[in-house]
C-alpha cells in the first residue's frame, strides 16, 4: 500500500497576512469593510431578482490570519482553508518528500 496526498493546487490569490497593526479599509458597490486592532468589519449587500439582504459581520481575527481578496465583488474574505505562501508550501511539501515510498 502506498500513502497518498491531494494535488498541491497552484492556483494563486491575492490577499495580506494580518498582524495587530494592520489597518485596512476597502469599498465597492456591494461591500464596506474594515480592519483595524485584529476586528475585521464586513458589510456586504446582495441584490436578486426579487430581494435583497445585507449581511453585516465582524470577525476577531488573531495574527497571522490570511484575507484572501476577491475581485469579484466581496472584496476581502478569511478563508475556511488554511492559506500559505509559496514557500511554505514548498517546505510541507519537501518536509514530506519520501513518506510512504
């Protein structure tokens, strides 16, 4: 039997690693937010054929959380995923290397 990982994805994201300091304010037309002391602020409108909601939100992020940023009209998220750089893919991955050969 030999052991197994899913495909490393290479898709990339946009998005900033956070710490107590950082300061972030963003608006579209659907989305308000802000971050500031580790408190991550999101107003998001949605409108459909027959409705609209809005969703207000507030996070306590801790540092070293990653926000991912989509263009697409949400602006700024905290993924369900963990988020890494490159690099320290990279070192999971060779860290890995030769497990179950």
């Amino acid at each position: 039997m030999q052991v197994f990982i899913r495909k490393p994805s290479i898709d990339l994201f946009a998005g900033i690693r956070v710490s107590k300091d950082t300061v972030l304010e963003y608006e579209n037309e659907n989305v308000k937010q802000s971050l500031k002391d580790l408190v991550f602020h999101s107003v998001t409108r949605v409108k459909g054929e027959s409705f609209e909601s809005v969703y207000d939100t507030t996070i306590q992020l801790k540092e070293g959380d990653v926000l991912v940023f989509e263009e697409e009209g949400r602006g700024y998220i905290k993924p369900v995923e963990e988020f890494v750089t490159i690099a320290e893919a990279i070192d999971d991955l060779t860290n890995a290397k030769g497990v179950g050969e």
